[in-house]
C-alpha cells in the first residue's frame, strides 16, 4: 500500500478513527492493534514477506535481553554477531544474491574463463532495507550500553513495523522511537493540524511535481540513444528534484501520519539543495540513514580521530556500503564513490570561499552540480545507460526539449513548480519560525493557501499523462 493510493486513503481514516476512539486508554491493545494494522499495510503489497519483519522482530526482541543480560564480552559479541549474521543475512540474500552471483561470474571472463553459474527469482521485499536497519539499531544500542531492552514484545513489534515509516522511513533508532509505545496517547489539535499539513504538503509535492518531473525525465531515459544537448542538461537537473520531492515527499507523509497518531518521528531532510558543502549536504539529505551509518560505521572505524588517510578511508567505506545500501549494482556503489570523492576532495577547496554573497551562491551551486551529476548513475539503469547521458549532455538542441513527454505549456508549469519550492524552501532557512508565523495568521489566509494546494492536488496531479508507475522511488531499496 502506498501513501498517494485511493487504499491508503480509505486505510489510514480508519486506523485513526478506531486508534483514538477504542485503543487510546490500553496501551498494550494499543501496540497490538498497530501490529495489526501495520501487518495489513505492509501484505496488502505481499503478505508472504510478513515472515521476514517478524523474524527479525522475534530475534532481535530476544537477543536483546539476553545481551543485556550476558556479563561476559565474548558472549555478547557472539550474541550481537548472531543478530548481525541473521538480520543482514535476510538483507544480503534477497538484495545482493544475484549481485553477487553476477559480478563473480564477471571476473572469470576477464580471465577468458566463461562459467555458468545459476541465478535466483528472487523478489525484492519493499523496505527490507530500512526496518533492517531499524531493528538493528536495538540490538547494537543495548551491545554499547545505550538503552536498557524492553519486556513488553507488543510494543517492540509494534516499533519494528510502525506503517507509516516502515518502507522508506525515516529510519528510527530504538531509543528515540521504541519510549513512545509505552506512552500514554492523547488527541493534541496543534499536532494533529500540522501533522496533517505535513501529508497535504507531501502528496502536493509528490503528486503535483515529482510525478510530473518523472514524465520526462522516463521518457529522456527511454530515448537514450538520440536524446542529447540542453534535453539531456534537463533530464539530469529535473531527476534531482524529482528524488529529492519524491523522497521528502514520503517523509513528510510518515511523519505527519505519525504525529496525528501521537508520535514524534526524526526529521529525515532539511532543505539540502540550500547547502554550502558536501559535509553540510550529508547532515540534511536522509538525516537518518546517513546518522545510522556515522554512528554505527563511521566512528567505530575511528570516524576522523586519525590520520587525514584514515579518515579518507573511513569515508570512502561508509560511502560505499551506502551506494550498496541504495541498491544491488554498480551504479550504486560509483555513486556512493563519486560521493565520498566529492566530500573528501572538494569540500576542502569549497570551504575557503566566504559564506555570504556570490560566493555562498558558488558554493551552493558546485555542490548541486556535483550531486545532480552524480545521479546520473542513480538514475541509469545499466552503467552504459550512464555514459551515454553523460556523453549526451551539451548546449545545442533546445528546440526538441518539448518533445519528451510534457508540451510546452506543463514544461513551463513543472519549471514553475521547482522554482515554486526552492522559493518556499530559502523562506524556510531565512525565518526557521516560518510555520509558527504562517500558522498564527488570520484563518481565511490560511485556509485560502490550504484550499489552493488541496485543489492542485486534485486537479492538477499529474494523473495517467504518461506514467508507467507512481509509486515513490525508495520503495525499490
């Protein structure tokens, strides 16, 4: 089930009127009746891959005590690695099994050599990356002395599969998340409209941009082989909005559900397109995947303590174990390089420029270029798809860039739209009360503004012109 379905809306009403009308007094039918729904959302996609998220519940859930309770390190370094072994090794199979296969039977004809070796139908379980993650994090809190473990499963299982964050995030960490179902819940107005702003500002940029900027981004793609010029310049820019609205766009969902249902999720963005380094990018762009890797990875390899090698090191691992996070392919794991090189080479010449005036702008735009660049092999399915766009990008032939899917009129509306958001999102970064000021005008203000982006959803949705799947990019990782 998806956020922006015709089910989900029908869903979620439902869960929210039973949650505070019958389960808002009894915590425990509380956590049982979220396990429940949050069960139904994840098997409506495919019910067999239930078995998986309690697997990993179930273990984790024991193992946790029984860390917790082990006095001797050996012991609880086997505990933790048990749960390690278990929880990456589902990962590992359904992820990067063929990956593996592929690439090793690759290297053999490098040699001449020509094995066949068999690969598997494997179907890749939505999300399996992120509540991996997420429950891992219980396990490796309580190994560090961190947290302390529950007894009460209802409410552990209810943290591992929480719906509206369960297949893209954010990705909680026990301790933050996990206190919460163990809460006493009461209906906060204050919460519940900015939670609900939250969704209808999600599905308008999911909706509304994101799936309208997919149109031709699909069709540039599709048309790889004779697309070039100031089209290609185009499909390259537009694809970098499109999985930052995209993917924001899901966050902002979670969280505004979640926080109509009483809890608090992390931030997962923070207007990364205004940042003015790579190190600046990486503290606002999927906040909580690249905190879980500094905190888990990164400062267990010594992080920057050490020599300025090791620390290059350091990123360069982190990187890329998080192009292979994102996917089961090269591109990825040249994507997560590209990345680290970026952090580690240009930040340092970046950071000398003056953080005010043109040069602040310099430095904003070197680091978009660099990102928008590097997504090319986000976006490419194949590494030769990657070359060619990047062999295709130039000035000239400007005339044809209505010709991949959006006429001139939804061409000039979608720079619109981009332009619309970067508007909204320096207001942000200027008045970070921004919420609080807009919040507090007169009524019909507000509800002129919410009246206008509801009925853009509505009407202007980029709804069947072109679209071969409106599902949110991060469903695929």
């Amino acid at each position: 089930m998806i956020f922006n379905s015709i089910e989900f809306a029908i869903f979620f009403p439902i869960v929210f009127i039973l949650y505070w009308c019958l389960f808002k007094k009894n915590i425990n039918l509380r956590n049982i009746f979220l396990i429940g729904a949050s069960y139904f959302f994840y098997g409506w996609w495919d019910w067999r891959f239930l078995s998986l998220i309690i697997a990993s519940s179930f273990v984790d859930f024991f193992l946790g005590k029984r860390i917790y309770a082990e006095e001797k390190t050996g012991k609880r370094k086997l505990l933790l690695s048990i749960s390690l072994v278990i929880n990456l090794g589902f990962l590992g199979f359904f992820k990067y099994f063929n990956f593996f296969v592929d690439s090793f039977a690759h290297a053999f004809t490098i040699i001449g050599k020509h094995p066949e070796f068999s690969t598997l139908k494997i179907i890749l379980p939505v999300g399996i990356s992120f509540y991996t993650f997420q429950t891992l994090s219980y396990t490796l809190d309580i190994y560090k002395g961190k947290m302390k473990p529950v007894n009460d499963i209802f409410g552990f299982f209810a943290f591992v599969s929480f719906f509206p964050q369960l297949v893209a995030g954010p990705i909680e960490r026990a301790k933050h998340l996990l206190p919460q179902f163990y809460e006493v819940k009461k209906i906060n107005y204050e919460s519940l409209k900015s939670g609900l702003l939250l969704i209808t500002w999600g599905l308008f940029k999911k909706i509304v941009i994101a799936d309208r900027l997919a149109v031709y981004i699909d069709n540039a793609y599709a048309d790889i082989d004779n697309i070039n010029g100031i089209p290609a310049v185009v499909a390259v820019l537009f694809f970098a909005f499109q999985l930052y609205l995209d993917f924001s766009a899901y966050s902002d969902i979670a969280i505004g559900s979640a926080r109509t249902l009483g809890f608090n999720l992390s931030l997962n963005f923070k207007r990364p397109y205004l940042s003015e380094s790579f190190s600046d990018f990486w503290k606002r762009w999927h906040i909580s995947l690249s905190s879980w890797f500094k905190d888990y990875l990164y400062i267990p390899l010594g992080g920057s303590k050490h020599s300025k090698w090791i620390t290059h090191r350091n990123i360069l691992i982190v990187f890329l174990l998080s192009g292979l996070w994102h996917g089961a392919s090269w591109n990825f794991v040249i994507w997560g390089v590209l990345n680290a090189i970026f952090l580690i080479f240009i930040d340092s010449a970046i950071k000398t420029f003056n953080e005010k005036g043109i040069q602040r702008i310099l430095k904003s735009t070197i680091v978009n270029s660099c990102w928008a660049l590097s997504l090319v092999f986000f976006r490419g399915q194949t590494f030769s798809e990657a070359k060619a766009m990047y062999g295709n990008l130039g000035f000239g032939n400007a005339t044809s860039i209505y010709n991949y899917g959006l006429g001139q009129g939804e061409f000039k509306f979608a720079m619109f739209l981009v332009l619309f958001v970067i508007i909204i999102e320096i207001i942000q970064e200027r008045t970070p009360s921004f919420y609080k000021l807009f919040s507090t005008r007169h009524f019909v203000i507000r509800w002129t503004a919410y009246t206008i982006i509801l009925l853009t959803i509505v009407f202007l949705g980029a709804y069947g012109i072109g679209l071969n799947d409106n599902n949110f990019i991060y469903f695929q990782f």
